[in-house]
C-alpha cells in the first residue's frame, strides 16, 4: 500500500486576500534569508520589505521560527510530492528496502540542503513535532512492507526516522567550522543509513 501524503501546505478554506499575503511574504522571505542570511532575519524587517503590516506579518508566523518553518514546509511539501509520486527508487515501483535505502540518502541530501533553515524553525519554547513527521509515516509504511514482523508496533520506524533527522541536525551544526568537506559527510551518512536499513531488514 502506498503512503497518503500528508497535508503540509496552506488551510483549504484560506481567504483569496491570506493566500496572497502568505506567498508574498514567503517570496520575501526566501529572497531575505538568500541575500541577508537567517540570522538577519526578523518579524520587523520582513514586514518592512513586504510592505505589509506588523500584525499580518505576526498573525501569519506567530513568531519569528514560524518564518522558517513555513519556508521549510514549502521544501517538504517538494520533497514528499517527489517521495509520493516521483521515479523510482525513491518513489512507487521498487522493493521496500530500495525504497528505504533511496529514502534514506534523498532525505539526508534535503537536510544537508536545508539545514539552515531547519536549525532556525526550531522555537526552544515548543516541542518538536515529531508525532506528525511525514517521514515516519512513510518509513512506517516501507517497514511493514519490508519486515512486518518487526514494524508492528511502530517504535521501530519512530526510532529509524530520529536516527535519521533529529542527531544527523545536532551533527551537522557540530561540524561548523573545521568541517570536512559536505559531500564526504552526506555520502558517509548515506552508507551508514544503507548498513542500518538492510541490517534491521536482513
């Protein structure tokens, strides 16, 4: 059975007027985090270069995390659509430990990719939303697939998708300057991620 992707994107009953003002202000804070860097980044001034007010600004982010977690949902929603409905083996049509391996290896690609944005949508006042992770439904899904005996009760991919996001973020932002060059540290993870799946699934 193939995963149901989840919905990451905007609320259907969004207002014509809202959905204006969230992708303006999502392009404008995508073009301030490219050209200013994240840490320059604020409720104030991306209001100020949107052109709109305070209050949309804060309604729409509730806080200044809510700024990068948006951008960083609009790459996942990318990156599930590739994961749902993209060649194999990263999408439908292979074997589930395929599947896993290549999920693997794109995944720590994006977090590689994002990792900036990651680090600053995270809000120390809230809890990390791993419940709802898109990737432990998907990973859940290939496990059953794959070894269901040992994917039953759930732990088993809820554990495979921390090892995979939660420590690999704390790695890279402990890799900050001295780091060896990104690619050797992607391409290491990604044969480790390899060992593991096709241990747990041997």
């Amino acid at each position: 059975m193939e995963p149901v992707a989840l919905p990451l994107g905007r609320p259907r009953e969004e207002r014509a007027d809202a959905a204006r003002n969230r992708a303006h202000l999502i392009e404008v804070a995508r073009e301030m985090v490219a050209e200013l860097g994240a840490d320059k980044v604020t409720m104030d001034g991306l209001a100020e270069r949107a052109g709109l007010g305070k209050g949309t600004v804060f309604r729409r982010f509730r806080t200044r995390a809510g700024i990068f977690h948006a951008l960083l949902d609009e790459e996942e929603t990318r990156f599930q659509q590739q994961v749902m409905s993209g060649p194999p083996p990263l999408g439908p049509g292979a074997p589930a430990v395929e599947r896993l391996v290549a999920f693997g290896r794109a995944r720590l690609e994006f977090l590689v990719q994002h990792t900036v944005l990651a680090r600053a949508s995270l809000d120390p006042g809230q809890p990390i939303p791993s419940a709802a992770s898109p990737s432990r439904f998907h990973v859940q899904v290939l496990l059953a697939e794959a070894c269901p005996g040992a994917a039953a009760s759930g732990t088993l991919a809820l554990q495979l998708v921390a090892a995979l996001e939660g420590p690999i973020l704390l790695y890279l932002q402990a890799q900050d300057g001295d780091a060896p060059d990104p690619r050797t540290v992607v391409n290491d993870l990604i044969t480790s991620w390899q060992v593991l799946v096709e241990r747990v699934c041997g």
